[in-house]
C-alpha cells in the first residue's frame, strides 16, 4: 500500500529498487516537474511523480509512486502467449525472464501502462514485488526503506480496510480496491482525485478484447471443424442426388 | 489474367497468377501453422506444435519470415496490377456478383437446392471475386497491418498502447477467420468434381479445357467465341 499522504518524494524507494535489482542508473535531465526519471524503462521499475497544485494554502506538492499494480487477475498473464507471467498468492505479478519473448502482448493490454520492453534483451520488464524477498519472508526494498511509512506490505485483505480508513480519515480517494474487476495487490490513498496525479483511468471491468480474445482458440477448432463437416454433408448429398438421378434415369 | 486459347484448352492462370498463388500458399501455410503454434501454446496438447518446430522462440522468427514472404508477394502483386496492368482486371465485383454469391452460398449452405442461372459468371466467378476482394484485400491488409503493429510498435507511434490490445485480438480474430476460410477454401476445391479442372490448372500448365470453360463460366465462353469470331 502505498499512502501519497505520507510520501515524502525522498525517492528512496526509487534507489532501493535499484539496488536490490541491481538495476543501472539512466542518464536524465531535470525535469520541469522535478519527477526524475520522468518515466518507467526496463530499468527503472518505479518512480515517484510529483504533482505541483495550487490548493487552500497556496503551492503543494502531491506525490504519487509509479510502478505496477499487481492486478489480482492481471491482464498481462493472460496475454502472455507463454506463460511467462504468474501471479502469486503474496500478491506479486512476475514476468519469468527466461521464459519470456519478448512478444510485448503484456505491453499491449496493461491497462497501467506499466510493462517496458528492452530492445537490447528482447525482453520485457518491471516491478515484481521483491518476490525473491518476500519468498524469504522480508518485505519489498522499496518498503523496508521508506522512511516515514508511506508505503507497507502485509496481507491484501488487512490493507485494503486500512486504506479505506485511511482514505475516509484524510477525506481522499482510493485506488486499486475495484480496478480491473477484482481490483490490484497495490492500493494508492491519495488526497486528489487519481486522474489529477496521472493515475490512468483503469477500466473497472476486465478488457473486453481479452474476454472475446480467450474465445478465439475454442471458436477456431469449432469453426474449422464444422467447415469440414459442411464440407462432408455436402459431399455425401451431391452423392445421394447423382445416385437418385441416376437410378430414376434408369 | 492472360487469356488465349492452346489446342481444346484455354489458359485460365498465367505464370504470373501461378506464382503469386503457390507463394501464397507457401506463406499462408507456415503462418497459419506458425500461428497457430504462437496462439495455442498454453493449451498444454498443442505445445507439441511449437517444439516441433524448434521452440517458441524459433517460431516467432519463422512467424516474421513467412510473414515477409506475404509481404513481399502482395507488393509484387500490387506493383504488377496497379503499374504494369494498371488497374485493367476483370476482378472488379458488379451487382450481379454479389447476388450470385448469396445464392450459391445459400445452396451451399443447404438452405436452397436451386442455383443461379450461370450466365453471369464471366472469367472470374463471384465466389472468386469475395475471394480476391474480402479474403485477400480486407483479409490481408488487417493481418499485415496488425501483424506489423504487434511485431514493432515503435513503428506506429501514433497508436497508443491502450489501443494494442485491440490490435492484438484483431490479429487473433483474422487468424480464425483466416483458417475457418482456408479450411473451406481446400476442402471445396478439392472434394467437388466442378471445381478441379481450376485446381488442376493453378497447380499445372495453367490451362482448363474449354468442354469445362462452357458448361461452368458461360460468360467467359461467350467472351472467347467473340474474341474468336
């Protein structure tokens, strides 16, 4: 969970992300906005974006952290034409490095715009959740080293009632809970409404490509299978007509 | 087309037509198959088909190359019809095509067993013309079109990623349509009697006999008597 309320935009979670990963650090510039890097890349799999608002006491910062939601049924694993990406009981969405081909299907249907593709590896990357930390029971780099608890990790259930707490007690919003259907692993309690922090406007339904797309591969079997048997059924009544033709001729 | 008339047959596809046809053949069978490896190989029963051909990774490459050999095949075609020819083809559909091609198919379909009188099929049938026109004009250029997307997006930077998963399942739906008609395609052409003497040619010398040119394209008959005359 992550609380923008809390957020500092110390952008420590950005740095340990980077060495947990061992992740190399990207050439940059300042930014207007002072969002540094200004986006995702196969190397930077989470940045904190800050939001500069004219509000009742004048100029305030907002921040918001920008990685992958870890969507309960995630888009991404149901595109990947290999299986390449599992969603785990703790929560996380992993992408199996040496499974993946680079296709970019996840890139296409990740409603949080998350996934990047690397040219160099022809692979895909992003944020997965520390998995190899929390399998050794040890909480995400990012949120071991926050340093005013903005951001926690624990069970899904646990969190999501606190973040609705903590979302009703700073008169905010929450983002997450009913995003893509059954809602993500990452919850957002932010003070603006989501869409004024950049937060993509995340469908509450499943894609509707990829519900039709998963009758595809039924309907193609059906489809070749009754041309056939038309084919057949054809076959069979030409042959019965030339029979009759033939015998009533005679 | 070429047309002309050698001994009791007459040429119905050139050297050209036959060309464009077996390498279509050749690149639509291993994309169909290559496809259909990327499509099914999280069905567990049907992973079979990519370790056949080398592994997943293997046939993505084989899925572009064919997909170049389509390519390449559609700009010869183009650049034949459009520069060379220019635009000189009898493959353009009229009125009467289009009800001829729903009464065949409805008796096809069974739903009648009375056909259309034959005296409009010219050189080119109008099951020829839905062919050429839906099968391989719209058929084709959505499946470049979205195969080209899916394989580099960097290339249509004004389609934003959220569009991509529609690109996705248009490509997916063009390869169920792509297959159910390739199906119907070969299986029509070649268990009907009627229609082998065309099978023949495409595959052959390129000529049908002119017994066969009478009893089923009247019109092209009609038209060949003429030239003749």
């Amino acid at each position: 969970m992550y609380d923008s309320t809390k957020c500092i935009g110390c952008r420590a979670c950005q740095v340990a992300c980077k060495r947990w990963n061992d992740l190399p650090a990207e050439k940059t510039s300042l930014s207007p906005d002072w969002t540094n890097p200004p986006d995702l890349s196969p190397v930077t799999w989470n940045y904190i974006r800050f939001v500069g608002k004219n509000g009742e006491n004048g100029f305030e910062w907002h921040f918001v952290s920008v990685r992958c939601m870890h969507c309960v049924d995630p888009p991404c694993a149901r595109a990947c034409p290999v299986g390449a990406i599992t969603k785990y009981e703790e929560g996380p969405v992993v992408i199996n490095q040496e499974k993946c081909i680079g296709c970019r299907y996840c890139v296409a249907v990740c409603p949080f715009e998350v996934p990047r593709y690397d040219k160099a590896t022809g692979k895909v990357y992003k944020c997965h959740m520390c998995y190899d930390r929390i399998k050794e029971g040890l909480e995400p780099a990012c949120v071991a080293t926050c340093p005013t608890g903005a951001l926690s990790f624990g069970d899904r259930e646990t969190l999501l009632s606190r973040a609705r707490e903590r979302a009703s007690t700073v008169n905010g919003y929450l983002y997450g809970a009913d995003e893509i259907e059954k809602g993500t692993s990452v919850f957002i309690v932010t003070k603006l409404p989501p869409a004024e922090l950049g937060l993509p406007d995340a469908p509450k339904t499943y894609p509707l490509y990829l519900s039709i797309r998963e009758y595809v591969r039924p309907l193609t079997g059906v489809g070749v299978a009754a041309v056939l048997l038309l084919a057949g059924l054809r076959v069979l009544f030409t042959r019965k007509r030339e029979v009759a033709e033939k015998s009533g001729g005679e | 087309m070429v047309e002309g008339k050698t001994g009791e047959r007459v040429l119905r596809w050139g050297r050209l037509e036959r060309s464009e046809h077996i390498h279509l053949v050749i690149a639509a069978a291993f994309l169909m198959v290559t496809g259909a490896a990327l499509l099914f190989y999280r069905v567990a029963e049907l992973r079979w088909i990519a370790d056949m051909l080398g592994g997943i990774a293997a046939v993505r490459v084989l899925h572009r190359v064919f997909g170049a050999l389509l390519i390449a095949v559609v700009v010869v075609h183009l650049f034949t019809r459009i520069v060379v020819r220019r635009l000189r083809s009898k493959m353009w559909p009229t009125v009467k095509d289009m009800r001829y091609f729903f009464a065949v198919a409805a008796n096809h379909l069974g739903w009648t067993e009375k056909l259309p009188p034959k005296e409009v099929l010219g050189f080119f049938d109008p099951i020829a013309k839905f062919n050429y026109w839906v099968v391989g004009v719209v058929g084709l250029t959505l499946q470049i079109g979205t195969g080209l997307v899916l394989m580099e997006p960097d290339w249509f930077p004004w389609i934003p990623a959220s569009m991509r998963g529609w690109v996705l399942l248009l490509h997916s739906l063009g390869f169920l349509f792509g297959l159910i008609w390739l199906t119907f395609h070969v299986a029509f052409s070649t268990l009907f009697s009627e229609y082998r003497p065309l099978v023949e040619a495409m595959f052959g010398d390129g000529t049908v006999p002119l017994e066969w040119v009478k009893e089923h394209l009247p019109g092209w008959y009609e038209e060949l008597e003429k030239s003749k005359a």
